[in-house]
C-alpha cells in the first residue's frame, strides 16, 4: 500500500454527496419538462440569462499517482452565468433538447460522469459536479459544488476501511468479522 493511503488527513464531508450522470439529469428534467432549471453554486442560482455555451464528451485514460490504469468517459458542460436582458430560467424541456442535440452530432454517452464548467465571463471557469435534481413546485434545482482533486489509491484505500469498520460494528446488520 503507498504510504500516501495512510497519511493523517482531515478529509472534509465532500459537498455533493454524489457525481449524476448525464442519463439522471435528462431523466429528471424528462419528467419536469416545463419547470425552470435552476443550478446553484456559491450559495446562489444561475442568473435567469444562463446559457448552455458548450457540451464536450471525453473519454479519458490516465495512470494515477499509484500507478494504476484508470479510463472513464466524462461529459462537460459549460455555463454561462450572466443575465440576458429579461429572460427567465431555461426550462428543464429546452436542456434537455440541447443536450440531446448534442448528442446527435457527438454522440454522448448516458452513463458519464457529468462536470459543469462555470463562469461569468469575468471570472476563470470553475470546475463542479452535481448532485441529483430536487424538484419543487416551481422549479428543478441542481445543486453544483467544486470538484475537489483526491488520490484516487487514497480514497480506495479509505472506502475499504470504512468497509471493514461497518463489518465489524456491533450496531451493523452485517455479520461480523
């Protein structure tokens, strides 16, 4: 094991406690076609202007810092988040008719990892990744956080600890080592 695995870190909660693929978030906004699609980050929504300005599909092949081979796809899609004159949030229906046309052309795979790159137009882009859509009355909102680089030996290294420790808790459902 590297001895980076082992290293006394404060890791802090991650603040999406999950990556969606793009499937789930058409699939969402599929079912809530005529509410406005509202993003957050930093604490607030996307101006009502927001633009979708570019979907990119990339299939990645790295070797992280153990070594070990890695591949995934991932879809990135690029926000603008100005306001444009008195425009309203998209509509989840008209997302997912870009994303779909998108994938026409590119051909997008469903089951991606789905990064936002986010900017104003002032500001550098930043990196996010969603959580799943929370309808509400009058709105589909998708909450988006920084992506956060990890050590990916690391995280296994931490998953199965934590596997091991649930094993073993006398409160756990689960047989006990």
């Amino acid at each position: 094991m590297l001895e980076v695995a082992k290293m006394e870190v404060a890791v802090p909660p991650p603040a999406v406690a999950e990556d969606i693929t793009l499937g789930a978030l058409l699939a969402a906004c599929d079912l809530h076609p005529k509410l406005p699609l509202i993003f957050t980050y930093e604490g607030r929504p996307v101006r009502p202007g927001y633009h979708v300005t570019e979907v990119k599909a990339g299939q990645f092949a790295a070797l992280d810092c153990g070594g070990n081979p890695e591949a995934w796809p991932e879809i990135f899609v690029q926000l603008w988040d100005v306001d444009d004159g008195d425009r309203t949030h998209m509509l989840a229906g008209k997302f997912a008719a870009i994303i779909r046309k998108v994938s026409e052309h590119v051909g997008l795979d469903q089951s991606a990892k789905l990064t936002f790159e986010v900017s104003d137009g002032v500001m550098p882009m930043q990196l996010h990744c969603a959580a799943s859509p929370i309808p509400a009355t009058d709105r589909l909102e998708v909450a988006l956080a920084p992506r956060a680089a990890s050590c990916k030996p690391r995280d296994r290294w931490l998953e199965e600890q934590k596997q091991a420790a649930a094993c073993c808790d006398p409160r756990s459902d689960k047989p006990r080592c």
